[in-house]
C-alpha cells in the first residue's frame, strides 16, 4: 500500500486563518436559529471548531472542555499533525 499524497502538511495555509471560519458562521445566525445545547444545560449552543476550522461538536460553556477532553490538545491550539492531508476548503 502506497502512502503517496500523504506524506505532511503541505499546502496548509495558516491554522488561525481557518479558524476563524466556525467563529464567523456563528455570528451569520440569527439568534433565533440557534438551538440549546445537548448536554441538558440549557445554555445555547455554538459550533467548536479545530485549529483549521473542521467542526468537532455542538457544545456550550459548561460543556466545552468536557467534550474538548475527548482529543488530543494540540488539534485545538495550532497545526498538528494528522493520518490525511488536510486541505484549506474555499468558501
């Protein structure tokens, strides 16, 4: 098995960039489109995005670092390293 088009992190433009794409779609709604969050808090809920904008979960204040706990840290706070290239979407 090749592990051709896998090898790295190339092409990758900066994590904050892309970041900031979860943080801008959630300013888009309206604040009647939003739902409550799951976890039973009845708080609203927002989207939690890693470091290069790809959604993880639903979550609210008081379930953020919960559910932030289930990964690994660094996908939260920069460019990691993954199995598969990840590549910039256009929007």
């Amino acid at each position: 098995m090749s592990d051709e088009g896998h090898g790295g992190l190339e092409g990758i433009e900066e994590a904050g960039e892309e970041a900031n794409f979860c943080a801008e779609m959630d300013a888009r709604l309206a604040d009647d489109d939003r739902d409550l969050c799951s976890c039973g808090s009845g708080k609203e809920r927002y989207e939690l995005c890693d470091a290069y904008g790809i959604f993880v979960a639903f979550v609210c204040e008081r379930c953020e670092k919960k559910v932030k706990a289930k990964y690994r840290p660094e996908i939260f706070e920069g460019a990691y390293e993954a199995d598969e290239p990840i590549e910039p979407e256009d929007y």
